[in-house]
C-alpha cells in the first residue's frame, strides 16, 4: 500500500502490541465506504435512518459513560512538566507509554485494525499535516471519512514528505477505567484508548488540528486556532474574512453560518462559511495573515440546531450525516430538544430506551430523548453557504479577529482593541459565565484563553508569548475585537436578538478594518457611535444599543481582580506585556 518504510514500520509494531485478526487499509472510495457502512448495519454500530427522508444518514449510540471528551483523562505527556503548563494534565511519556501499552495488549484481538491515512488540509498544500490513524471502530472510519481528506492521495503525498501524526486508536473495552487520551507532542503521537466519542477518537480533530499543531506550529512559526472562518461578501463581489473564537455555547457554527437580516438584506451581503470550528493560520509573502480551515465536515451538537437558530446547517444535515446520541422517530428520523416541530410522541431515546414526553427517571427528573452533547457529522460541502475557497492551499487572508464570550452585564456588545499586543490581552482573558448545561455554580466566571484552554498543547504562557510575537512579524495584522451576544436585562431577557442580526456588528467591525467609521476610546478599547451600527428593521426599544455599550467601570474593576489571580497561576512565565496591559487597564479604570 506504501512505500513510506517508517509508516510500514509503525503498523508492524502497532499490530504486534494490539494484535488485530485483519489490517484494513482505508482508500477513500465509494465503494470501501458503503461496505463499511453495510458491515456497521449488521454489527449494530449504526442504524439505517429514512433514506426518503434523510439519504445517507444513520444514526450511533455511543456507551452512556462515553458521551463527550473526557478531559480528566487527556493528557499532554512532556518531558518536562513545566512545557505542558497549569493549562493541562500531565503525564511523563515513559509513565503515559507504559500505561496505555497495558491496555492496548491485545485490545485489537477479534477486530480489525484500519489503516486511515488523513490530511488535515488540502493535500501537499504548505498549510496542511498529515497523520494516520490506526483504529478498530467502523464508527470513527466513517466519521474521518466526512471530517478529512482520506485515502490513496495522502499515501502519495506521504512517498514525498516523510513526517506524520502517528495516532493510534482502540476501544479496548469502552471501560472509563482504563480510557486515556494522551498526546506525545515532542513525537508527534497521539494515543487514545477506551473511548469511542467522537471528541476522543476522531484524532485529526482536537487532538492533531489543536493540541498537536499548537505544539508544532509555534516552532514553525504559524497557528493553530480554536475559530471559525467566515467571508463576507459585499454587493460589490468584495469578501472580507474573519476568524473568531468562542467558548462552547457562544454560538461559534451559527454566526459560521449566518444568514442576512431582512434589515440587511437590501444591502446584499452573502456569508460564505469557510470553517465552523478550527483555523490553521500563517503569515504570507504579503506579510499578512492567511487562514485555512483543515477539516472537511462539521463534527455539531445537535440540542438546539433548528430552522431559527441556525437554517444552513438544518439544510446541511439533511443527508450523508451520522448522527450521535439523539431520540430514533417512528418513521426513522431524529428528534433532539430544540429541534424543528414539537416532540414526537413517542421514539427510542439515546440510551435505546422507549420514550415519551414528560417520561420521569427514579429521581423525578426529566428524561431527555437526546443527550445535551449529540451531535452530527455532515461534509462541509452540504453547507448552503459553503465557501468555494475550501481547497484553496494558500486559504484566505484574515482581516479581523474576533473573540467572544457569554457575560450578562459586563462586556458591551462589541469593542475593539487598541492595537494587537492589547488584542492579545482581551483574548487572554476571554471568559464566560457558566450554564445550566455547565458543571460548577451558575453564573461563576470560567476563564477560556482564546477559547484554546481545554486544547493548547503546552505552557498557555508560552502561548501568549508566541502571539505577540506573531503579531510583531506581520506587516500588516488583523484588527482585534471582543463581541458579546448575551446582555441580559433585570429580568433575565437577552437585550440583543442575536443570530442573524450579529451580521450589523461584523458590518462594524469591517467598516473600521477599512477606515470608513470613528469609535469612541474608553477605558477597555473602541466602541461604536450608537449611530454606526445599522439598526434598520430591527425595531428595539430606544436606548438599548446605548445600553448595549455602556462600560460599567465598578463592574470593571471586579473583573480585574479575576484578572490578575487567573493571570498568577502563570507565575513568571506569563508575558510582561500582559501585566503591562493588565495595569494600563486598571490604570485607566480608575481615572
């Protein structure tokens, strides 16, 4: 299958210590796919749902301790404890080796070992990476097949570059005794065991696109980022684009995906979504920066996905998608809280359990028929709004970088940053109050870096660090904006609509990319005059957007007290530019 002698002899090895009956070699084909798709119907893996309704679609149920990423059991495995940071789990490489061999001996008897050979990225473009993942789950072939690009033309790419992630992958016996995640950034290894959550084994996402190409890309000087991609086309065939980065629940694939408010709409903007959740980024020739986006799918939650909140990706899923952990219909569809129409009337629930409405567990809760992290796996190039510049190998340049968070009466709806050593501090201490959905006390603030906490591969600090530095090399950087959607009123009622209509504030943040409005210079950055963002057709009641981008200093002063104790686990390592930020802020705050 290859000529490559160092990957043939990584198989070998891996398959004297997993000892797998079969080694499949994955090519990327129709026809290997459908098999593996037949193969996965008559084990139980899958479920064939409504091929009138849904075609291409089938439905997973993972193990019920086995329903998102573990990040307890994920480690980075450094030979210094110091490189990996406060930011991760460690583990040394001997310790985390010998562990995970234990389980992996023999984990593979009775199954077969497939052999994904993947790039993330468009193949042999200067951007892209390429791993291959050996593994004993029909579910993650699948998954990777709609995630990556797969087959024959990685394996040539391969004969001509000698380096790749090796990643290796077993079910083991789905004990969460014996589940680990461990990344071997100083090997470019990943090895996940005892997991067959999507988040944990499909290992070209998190793991290789954010925790290992963190790791990689700061020696080679470009970055890996938790964001999205998006363009924005003007009337006049211009697109702008702007990568930004929310924690989960901020609304990250629907602002991806957005479609323009009635408001607007005679303005004739298109969105075209470049990425939903990751973005590979390099400074170019022209010394700006350049951005692509290495998946090709959408790995979604479901809970909440409806024709309101996000119509293009209710379209995108509607074939060729696995669905993970949601309610099975009479008629073999899906149902998940929050869906389009009212709940069936009944349906199998996630944990393959009749249900019904109203229907109780033990302790008198509700049961849900979906479970809150199911998700869907559906190719990019189902989207509506899918941009035609996927392929691209030099990607897209970036104009703007946008972070987010959920605050209800702190941030204003949208500021912009002095300049980008300040950027980078508004990034650095991007948080967001905690859910319902979330574990911890309910409106306690969760400090999230540049939404990277959970997937940095090594010291945050040096992360800091490398963005400033990787603003000094550009002769031209993106503008830096922080957004927040989520200013509620006394009551508890959202002030802004959101959705859609964030589409007016991104028409902000472009017009100042291009010089065409003033700001006002407050204390935390540059806000709008309230007369800048456009507010046609929206009809909200006078002196919301006023109070929309208000700064409450009080408020502010509190917020830097978090500050600094969250900046303080960073001990010495932490950038003294960060600190000279973190003083001319609260400098500023109090005159």
């Amino acid at each position: 299958m290859t000529k490559n002698k160092k990957l043939t002899e990584w198989i070998t090895k891996m398959a004297r210590m997993c000892q797998p009956d079969d080694i499949v070699w994955i090519d990327g084909s129709n026809k290997q796919k459908e098999e593996l798709e037949r193969e996965a119907l008559a084990s139980g893996e899958l479920i064939q749902l409504n091929q009138e309704k849904l075609p291409g679609c089938f439905l997973h149920r993972t193990a019920i301790d086995d329903v998102a990423r573990t990040e307890h059991l994920t480690f980075i495995c450094t030979k210094k404890k110091h490189d990996a940071g406060p930011n991760n789990n460690w583990m040394s490489p001997r310790a985390a080796y010998n562990k995970a061999k234990a389980i992996f001996k023999g984990a593979m008897r009775g199954r077969t070992m497939y052999v994904i050979p993947f790039s993330m990225g468009p193949v042999g473009s200067s951007f892209s990476k390429i791993g291959v993942e050996l593994t004993d789950s029909r579910y993650v072939v699948l998954n990777m097949l709609v995630m990556a690009r797969v087959g024959e033309a990685v394996l040539r790419q391969l004969e001509k570059e000698d380096g790749f992630t090796k990643c290796l992958h077993s079910k083991a016996e789905l004990d969460i005794n014996k589940r680990l995640i461990l990344h071997f950034p100083e090997d470019n290894t990943i090895w996940s065991v005892g997991s067959g959550y999507g988040g944990n084994v499909l290992l070209g996402k998190k793991c290789l696109s954010l925790r290992i190409a963190s790791f990689i890309g700061r020696k080679e000087h470009w970055m890996a980022e938790h964001m999205l991609i998006m363009g924005i086309e003007e009337p006049n065939g211009h697109i702008e684009y702007i990568a930004a980065a929310f924690p989960s629940a901020c609304g990250k694939t629907n602002l991806a995906m957005l479609i323009p408010p009635e408001g607007l709409k005679t303005k004739g903007y298109r969105i075209w979504t470049v990425g939903d959740d990751i973005a590979w980024m390099r400074i170019d020739t022209d010394g700006s920066l350049w951005a692509i986006n290495p998946e090709t799918g959408f790995f979604g939650v479901a809970p909440g996905t409806n024709s309101n909140t996000n119509p293009n990706m209710v379209e995108t899923i509607r074939k060729n998608t696995i669905y993970t952990n949601v309610l099975l219909k009479p008629d073999k569809t899906v149902w998940w809280e929050g869906a389009d129409g009212e709940a069936p009337e009944s349906g199998i629930d996630w944990q393959g359990r009749p249900w019904k409405p109203g229907a109780l567990d033990k302790d008198g809760s509700l049961i849900k028929a979906a479970h809150a992290n199911s998700r869907f796996t559906a190719p990019i190039v189902n989207c509506p709004t899918a941009s035609f510049r996927l392929e691209q190998h030099h990607g897209v340049p970036i104009s703007a970088i946008i972070f987010g968070g959920r605050r209800t009466h702190l941030t204003p709806l949208i500021y912009e940053a002095f300049n980008w050593q300040h950027g980078v501090f508004v990034g650095a201490t991007m948080a967001s109050e905690l859910t319902a959905a979330q574990v911890g006390k309910l409106g306690q603030v969760r400090r999230d870096p540049m939404a990277m906490l959970p997937f940095c591969g090594y010291n945050m600090a040096s992360y800091f660090q490398f963005w400033l530095e990787m603003g000094k090399k550009m002769a031209k950087q993106p503008k830096i904006f922080c957004v927040n959607w989520f200013n509620t009123d006394e009551s508890g009622k959202f002030l802004w609509p959101g959705f859609g209509e964030n589409l007016r504030v991104l028409e902000w943040v472009l017009d100042r990319c291009n010089n065409r409005v003033g700001a006002v210079k407050t204390a935390i950055g540059y806000t709008p005059y309230a007369n800048d963002i456009d507010m046609t057709g929206l009809g909200l009641p006078a002196g919301i957007l006023e109070k929309l981008l208000n700064i409450d200093k009080t408020k502010w002063l509190e917020e830097v007290k978090g500050i600094k104790k969250f900046f303080e686990q960073f001990k010495k390592d932490l950038p003294k530019e960060l600190w000279q930020e973190y003083e001319a802020l609260s400098m500023r705050l109090k005159s």
